[in-house]
C-alpha cells in the first residue's frame, strides 16, 4: 500500500487520494474507506465539527506506554527520517509501510489518521499512549522547537539508557538465583530418590544411630512417600514467592524494599536510580520544561517506590519556592538513604553555580559507569557466601551419613 501526496482534487472530497494497486488494476479511494475497509470496529471517517468539538482531555488513550524493542527500532529510524528532511506524515507512511510489527503497524496507521487530520505527533502519540508521558514532554518541545529529530534521538538515548539500568539488576540477580534453585533442586532431589536408600541401609544395620542421621533419614523416607505431593508444593511456593515480591504490581514493593537492604544490592539500586533520575532531569531541563513539571515527571518513570515517592516530595517541596539544599536538609535522614553524599552536594552546587542540567548530565554519567562496575562485579562479590551456603549443605550430609559408618566401623573393630 503506498500514500501519495495531496493532488489537485474537487474541494468536496476531505481527505487525502491514494492509490491500491491490485493485481492489474489501480483503485483510487480515500484514506478513511481503506481504514475503514481494514479495520472496521476501530476506525470512522471523522468529520470537521466532530474533530474541532472533539475534547482533548476526555480522549480515551488506547495502547501501551511499554517501549517495545519494535517502537525503540521505530523511532531510531523516524529521527533518520526527520533530520534528513522529510516530513512527519511521509515518514510515517514510509514506516508503516516496512514496520513488520502487526500491532505497531496498526498503530502507525491510526496515528498517520489523525496526523493527516492536523494533530500533531505529540498529540497523537499521547492519544494512543505510543510512549511513557515525559517523553512525549520532549517529543513535544521539538515541535515547538524545531528540532524533532534530536529530540527523538534522545528519547532513543534514554530508552537505551534505561533498558541498561535494568538489565545490570537482572544479570546481578541472575548469578545468585541461580545457585540458589541449584542448590534447592538437587537438595530436594537427594532427599526424595537419595536419602531413602541410605535409610533402608542403615535400618539393616545393628547399630546406634546419631540424631543427625535420624533426622536426614526421616526427612528421606517422608519425602519419599509423598514426593508428588512435595515437589509441586515446593516449586509452587517458590513461584509464588517470586510473583509476591518482584512481579505482582500490588506487593512488589516487598521485594523492592529487601533489595535495598541487602548490602551489595543497595549499591547497584542506589547508582541505577540516581544516574536515571540525574540524565533525565537534565535532559528535559535542557528541553525547556519547568524544573517543577520536569521533576514530577521523572517521578513517574523510577521503578522503585521510594525513589518515586522521594522525588514527588522533592517536586513538591520545589514547587514551595525551597531549594534542592533545603530539600535535602529537610529530609536529610530519607535523603542519606536514597541520594549518596556526593550527588547531594555536586547537585547543591550546579544549582547554585546555574549549571544544574549540565551537572546533573555529568553525575548521570559517572554514577551509570559506577553501577555499571558493580554489576560486572556482583558474582565475585556475592561468590563467598554463596559458597559458604553451598558448604553448609554438603557438610550437612557428609556428616549425617559418615557418622553412623564411622559408629559401624568402630564396633568390628572392637
């Protein structure tokens, strides 16, 4: 399907002609018939009064504000587009034509609706929730601007920035989850196949047996017998474990808070979410945005709630006319906790110096590379008690099982 540019046509036709090549044929019709003809629960031909009486504020958002690896592609190749001087509506025509995301695709074809209708990108993009609030905030102010095509690259900028963020938390958990489902499977292995059979070898034997080993011989022979029952209960409670602290929106906040307080974990939170709360700040206070709007913004997009909350109270204390050193100091035992030592005092100092947005994009950057260290470093960190817990285990069974062999091999020797 190609659009083609407005032609000379009778003043009563309202919308854009295009042609539909079909086999041999060309089959000239609007744009809306062809909407309409492809998806025809989801669009209708608007009218001019329905449009102008239309209220901007009661509009439904349709879609998903989530940044998919498909819009993030969309919008790298958009901001090319732009900058080498071609114009909203024949790029998005452009894309959507070569977008292979059936449901982005869908999309890029209502917004071009609306854009061809006279909304702007920004407009359109909040309508269909295309993207997270502040960064439409600055897809906006390139507009108004004239500078679309840098101020989409720095929302691709900051997307890349924060999908890295949150895949230096996952990987950091990825070592020590693993070891532990390791270690908690082939436990429960050895004791539902393993132990049983050495209880049956040491019931046939005439000798005393240590506390230790009962116990390990108990837990065998009951594992044993209802091991269908076990298994299922045990991987269904660690599930369940997983979704109540990082995955359930209700209760995660749990989870968010033992991550804080663990100590190697603490680190790595607290560098992600002051370098992304810094780089972003400053980006839109380099876009022009409100330090207040801006700040209220940057709230909506930390993942862990103390971050977000901390920044809405800071927001609002800004709002009061108060400054980041009065904020600071207000809450200074909250701050200590969130905010190292050295961002309080460089962010203090770039706003009394007026280079806050540079400040802020250079504290971004150096506290992105610190977490971005410990991340690297977490394994090696987190390896000795990984081990020891691993050892603790072994040593466990050695013991239960060696004893009463030991006992055993003292009474022939009597």
């Amino acid at each position: 399907m190609a659009f083609l540019q407005k032609s000379n046509t009778t003043e009563q036709e309202s919308s854009v002609l295009h042609t539909v090549k079909t086999g041999e044929f060309d089959i000239k019709s609007s744009i809306f018939d062809e909407i309409k003809e492809a998806y025809p629960d989801k669009v209708t031909q608007p009218t001019p009064q329905s449009i102008k009486n239309t209220n901007k504020l009661n509009r439904k958002k349709r879609g998903n504000s989530h940044v998919t690896k498909s819009k993030r592609t969309f919008l790298d190749t958009f901001a090319l587009l732009i900058s080498s001087g071609m114009g909203i509506s024949t790029s998005l025509q452009t894309l959507h034509k070569n977008i292979q995301d059936t449901a982005l695709k869908k999309t890029l074809y209502s917004m071009l609706v609306s854009v061809e209708n006279g909304s702007s990108l920004s407009q359109t993009m909040t309508e269909h929730n295309f993207l997270p609030t502040f960064l439409i905030s600055i897809i906006r102010i390139g507009e108004e601007s004239g500078n679309l095509a840098d101020k989409i690259r720095r929302t691709v900028i900051t997307i890349d920035k924060d999908k890295k963020r949150k895949g230096q938390l996952q990987s950091a958990l990825f070592y020590p989850v693993f070891v532990m489902a390791l270690v908690i499977v082939l436990g429960v292995l050895t004791a539902t196949f393993i132990l049983p059979r050495i209880g049956q070898v040491f019931s046939n034997m005439n000798v005393k047996l240590p506390l230790l080993t009962k116990i390990l011989i108990q837990v065998g022979n009951f594992m044993g017998t209802y091991w269908y029952i076990i298994l299922p209960t045990i991987f269904g409670i660690l599930t369940l474990i997983i979704m109540i602290l990082f995955i359930i929106p209700a209760t995660k906040k749990s989870g968010q808070w033992l991550l804080f307080h663990l100590p190697v974990f603490k680190d790595l939170i607290q560098m992600s979410e002051v370098s992304r709360f810094s780089y972003n700040l400053s980006m839109l206070l380099n876009s022009g945005i409100p330090i207040t709007k801006a700040l209220f913004s940057v709230s909506e997009i930390h993942d862990y709630y103390m971050y977000k909350k901390y920044i809405k109270l800071m927001a609002a204390d800004i709002q009061d006319g108060k400054s980041f050193h009065n904020t600071f100091s207000i809450n200074q035992k909250l701050t200590n906790k969130l905010f190292p030592f050295a961002a309080q005092e460089i962010i203090t100092a770039g706003e009394e110096s007026g280079k806050l947005p540079e400040v802020l994009e250079q504290l971004g950057e150096r506290y992105e590379e610190e977490s971005d260290q410990i991340s690297k470093n977490i394994a090696v960190l987190l390896e000795p008690a990984l081990l020891i817990i691993v050892w603790l285990g072994v040593v466990f069974l050695a013991v239960a099982i060696l004893l009463p062999i030991y006992s055993l091999v003292g009474n022939f020797q009597t």
